[in-house]
C-alpha cells in the first residue's frame, strides 16, 4: 500500500517537475531493529524518487555501514541526507504529516541552490565565518513546524559552515527531555540560544548571529 496518496502524488509531480533544477542524491541510513519507522521512512522516499527522475535513492544499514554513518555525522536512525550541489540537508524521523512538506522543501532547496531570503538576510549569512548548528525540533502534527524547518534548511543554502538538523522530537524523546522541549518548533542552535515558534526571517536571523558570538 503506498503511503503517498495517489491524489496527492500526481499534484507532486507536477512540482517537482516544475521546480527541480538539477539532481538530487537522497541518502536514508536505517536498521532492522529497534526503529519504529524506519521501513516507512525508506519507503516512504523510494515512492517520492518514482515521481522525478532527478531524485536518486541511496539506502544505507546504519549499523552494517556505520563508518558510512560515522563520515556523514549520523547518529540515529532513521535519518535522512538530502544532497544537493555542495550542501546536505537533514531530517531525523519519519517525514510524514506535516513534516513531509519539510521534506518536499529539502529536495527542492537542495535541487535549486538557491533561497528565497532577502538580500539583506544572504548578505549578513555570508558574513557568518563560525560553524553553526541549527537543531529544529518538530512534531508531525505541527502545522507551523515545517516553516521553521525550512528557513533553517534556507540559511544552509547560503553558508557551507550553517548545518541544520531537523528532528522529530516524537520519536527521539530523549531530546525532548535534553532540551525541555514544552512547545514546537524549538530551535536551538550552537546549544547556546534557544526559542520557540515560526518567527519571521529576520529574527531567526538574528537568533543565528547571536549564537555565533
């Protein structure tokens, strides 16, 4: 049974089609056991990759391949690496919900290079010489968590040294504890500066530039 309905497959297409720019390499690390959802989440890719012929499809065992797992700083499972030119984009958990727009947003940010951002925004990320870590911490039944999810994935297409991490806290709620997550998304980056909520680009912006000092 697939879990992309076939109604909502034809409409994604069509996007896809539309929007996709150059390939893009899906890279999903799973293991056999102890993973609620991980035989969903492969699954759950391999039907997105049927839809354009640009998304490529690479399974790893994250146990079977761990120094695979180990040179892409992957921890748990199931994860999601979505390559696009020079930047990889991350998503720990199960993309479904609302948080397979996150997914959708991922693939397209990573196939086209390029952000939506004001040029005031690029201009003060490209001014960021540190590695920052964004960590947005999600639920799938959070309407407003796949826009923060996807301005986090927007700031790493504008500097190499900005990676994001987008996580289910639902089904890693060890990190729910970790960072007393009450409300989502949280976001908490460089584990210094924390906040809640789908707040506007420019204070996230600004969120991202503090953590840096």
């Amino acid at each position: 049974m697939s879990i992309i309905p076939n109604e909502h497959a034809e409409h994604l297409k069509n996007e896809l089609r539309e929007k996709l720019e150059t390939p893009v390499e899906i890279i999903v690390f799973t293991q056999q056991v102890e993973c609620k959802f991980c035989a969903e989440t492969k699954q759950l890719v391999n039907e997105l990759a049927v839809l354009n012929e640009k998304i490529k499809v690479k399974i790893h065992d994250f146990v079977a391949e761990s120094e695979k797992a180990k040179e892409l700083d992957i921890d748990k499972v199931p994860a999601i690496v979505i390559r696009g030119k020079d930047r990889d984009l991350k998503f720990y958990g199960f993309p479904y919900g609302y948080e397979f727009q996150t997914l959708i947003d991922g693939v397209i940010a990573a196939s086209r290079g390029k952000t939506n951002l004001s040029e005031q925004t690029k201009q003060r990320l490209r001014e960021v010489k540190v590695p920052v870590h964004i960590q947005v911490l999600v639920t799938l039944t959070c309407p407003h968590c796949s826009v923060a999810a996807g301005m986090g994935y927007q700031f790493v297409m504008e500097n190499s040294l900005i990676k994001t991490d987008v996580i289910d806290v639902s089904e890693f709620p060890h990190l729910a504890i970790k960072y007393g997550v009450m409300g989502v998304p949280k976001i908490v980056i460089n584990e210094k500066i924390e906040f809640v909520g789908a707040v506007p680009e420019d204070v996230f912006l600004e969120h991202v530039v503090l953590a840096t000092r």
